[in-house]
C-alpha cells in the first residue's frame, strides 16, 4: 500500500513500464520504425533531395520514363515523379500526424472524463461516439470534405474526426479499469482533485494504449487522405500529394504505368510500417495478445 499512496513511486513505475515497453519490441517493429523514419527525413529534406521543382513544366520530357534524367520518370505534364514524391511526403504525412494527435487529444478526453464520471454522462457521450462510428470512416471524412472544402485544415478535421470514437473508447476502457484501483482510491484520500488524479495519475497508466490506436490510426488516416485526393477531394493541384499522382497516373496506366505504381508503393511502405509498429507496441504492452493469437 506503500506505493499506492506514494504518486513519486505511481511515476517511476510508468517510466520502468515504458522502458520494459522498449526492450521488449521486436526487430519487425524496428523495422517499421526505420522506414517511418526514413521517409520522414526525406520530407524534411525533400528541398535539398530533389532533383528537380516539383511544379516544373517541361512538355519535351512528357511521359518519360525512368532514366538518369528522371530517375522515376515524368508525368504527363513533365514532371519530375521522384521530386514530387519527396515534397508529396510533406503533405501525407503532416496530414496523417496532425489528424491523428488532434483526434488523440479531443476522443482520450471525451473517453477519460465518460469512464471516470460514468453514470449519465458516460452514456450520453459513448452514444454520441457509436452514432459517429456507425459511419464508415472514408465515407464520413467524404461528406465534411465536400461540405467544408478541401483544404489542409478542413482535410485534417475530417479525418481526425472521423477517429474521435476510437480513441474515446479506448480511454474510456483504461480508466474504467484503473478508477477502483488501490491507488486511484488513495488520491482520493488525499485530497487531490479529479482533474489531478485523472490527468497526472491515471493517464500515463492509459497511454501506451492510446499510442498503439495512435499508430494504427494514422495508418487509416494516411489511406484516407490518399482516398480523398484520389476521388478529387485532396489539395487542389499542382499540390503534390500522393493520392492525387495516384489518381493522375490512371489517366495514363496502359502507356505509362509508373505515374501510378511509385505513389502507390509510397503509399504502401508508410501504411505498413505504421501498421508493423503499431502491432509491435501492441505485443510489447501486453505480451499475452502475442501468445494468444
């Protein structure tokens, strides 16, 4: 019961807890890890990787197939692919990160104050949350987009709305299963506040949780930029995003079936290795899932 009335002793164990996290990931997640990693610095350097400007016009080089000039080849108005590719990372992954931690932010919120209060507000606000995830996620972030216009932020909102339900249920899970604990119970016989015993106690017991749904989720949020674009519904042209090349290269897939495959397969390595780190922090929180299955 020592540890229990000791918040200094409730913190070290989270910090252990997160370094044990750490030690047990596999080389798969690292893998994962790697190329998030990888494709995140060519981003940020994309000014510096690319060969060409990515908005640059060069009719002569239409169409032109990967060669030492253009080493993934040009689209249909001479562009660069490869360059276009580093700068369309810019816009994925801003997109799928900020949708991500403002859907985190907004559903842990609504999810923690639902379990911790229960009673009426617990059911008034997870029916709000089912109503909102009865909607398919592509087909809910389709309707905000038209109806407020596509633009970075209005793309972020959507998206991010559309995974507000998620997050709120899985905070809600993990604190109704941490509220009666000995140490919930032994803040409260000290006086602290529910906002402190929420926010500072129960919180970093919740967290790896809602990092594992952070990291499969942007995954989702990825494909649904892509998706979104992909209909017309992305940044507006000549914004290079990759759902939007994707959608290009379809005008021209029997001539020259590269304008579509370099996005696709761009597309393809960040949707899997956030779905590779996203398993992985899962097996690593609770070993018993990996066992299990």
């Amino acid at each position: 019961m020592t540890d229990a009335l000791s918040p200094t002793a409730e913190r070290a164990a989270s910090s252990k807890s997160a370094w044990a996290v750490l030690h047990r990931l596999n080389m798969t997640t690292w893998f994962g890890v790697a190329i998030v990693a990888a494709l995140i610095l060519a981003a940020i350097l994309a000014p510096l990787l690319a060969t060409h400007d990515p908005d640059a016009q060069n009719i002569i080089m239409y169409l032109s197939p990967p060669g030492p000039d253009n080493i993934l080849g040009t689209d249909q108005f001479g562009r660069d692919i490869f360059s276009r590719l580093l700068f369309g990372a810019r816009y994925s992954l801003t997109i799928g990160f900020l949708a991500i931690v403002v859907a985190l932010i907004i559903g842990s919120l609504i999810g923690m104050v639902a379990g911790y209060a229960g009673g009426r507000t617990d059911i008034i606000l997870m029916q709000i949350m089912d109503v909102v995830l009865a909607f398919p996620s592509l087909i809910l972030g389709l309707a905000l987009v038209a109806l407020m216009g596509a633009t970075l932020t209005n793309i972020v909102i959507a998206i991010a709305f559309t995974a507000i339900p998620a997050f709120a249920r899985i905070a809600r899970a993990g604190v109704m299963t941490q509220r009666d604990r000995e140490y919930v119970q032994a803040c409260h016989a000290m006086g602290f506040s529910n906002p402190r015993i929420l926010f500072r106690h129960i919180l970093p017991s919740i967290l790896p949780e809602i990092m594992v749904m952070a990291s499969l989720w942007m995954a989702t949020a990825v494909r649904t930029e892509a998706s979104l674009a992909f209909i017309g519904l992305g940044l507006a042209p000549p914004t290079p995003t990759w759902g939007g090349m994707v959608r290009e290269g379809f005008d021209n897939i029997l001539s020259s079936f590269h304008l579509a495959l370099f996005p696709s397969l761009a597309i393809l390595l960040l949707v899997l290795a956030l779905n590779l780190i996203g398993d992985g922090l899962r097996d690593a929180i609770d070993p018993r899932l990996k066992d299990a299955s």
